[in-house]
C-alpha cells in the first residue's frame, strides 16, 4: 500500500514538473513576442518583433534551465542510491551480528 502511494506521488511530482516546463517555456516566449510586436507596430521599426522573440526564447530557456535544475536537485542518481542500500545493507548485517 505505501509503495503505491509513493508511486503514485511520484507519478503526481513528474506531471507537475512537466506542466511547469510547459509554462515556463511558453509563456515567456508568448509575452515577449506581444510586447515585441506592439513596440514595432507603434514605432514602425521590425526588429522590436525579432528582438522580442529572441528575449522570450532566451527567457524560456532560463525559465526552464532553473525548475529542471531545482527539480534535479532533490533526485538522488542511482549510483547514490545503491550506494546508500549498500551502507544500509551493511549496518544491517552489523546490528544482527552484533545483537546475536
């Protein structure tokens, strides 16, 4: 029972993350190219559009690089994982020998 609410809670978390990349991509680049393209219809001057389609982009990446990261943050590799059953395996056996 409790293996499958943490599957399901991990199931959830990924979701989450993945909704958040969404956003984090799109709504950056959406906004930039509005402002972009009403700056160059007021000014008559193109490259204001391309200006902001370039600052969204970049924004996006940003955006997205940062929840990704801190999202990978709180992972433990699988190398890090079996090292720590490695060590729980270990003192495991220590305490029963011990305790015999």
């Amino acid at each position: 029972m409790r293996d499958r609410r943490k599957t399901n809670n991990e199931v959830a978390n990924s979701l989450v993350m993945v909704l958040q990349f969404g956003i984090n991509v799109i709504v950056p680049i959406l906004l930039c190219t509005v402002v972009g393209t009403f700056i160059s219809t007021k000014t008559g001057i193109k490259g204001f559009s391309i200006a902001g389609i370039i600052i969204g982009i970049l924004a996006a990446f940003n955006g997205a690089y940062r929840s990704v990261k801190g999202y990978l943050k709180n992972e433990e590799s699988p190398g890090q994982r079996a090292r720590r059953l490695e060590e729980e395996a270990l003192k495991e056996k220590k305490s029963k020998s011990s305790g015999e």
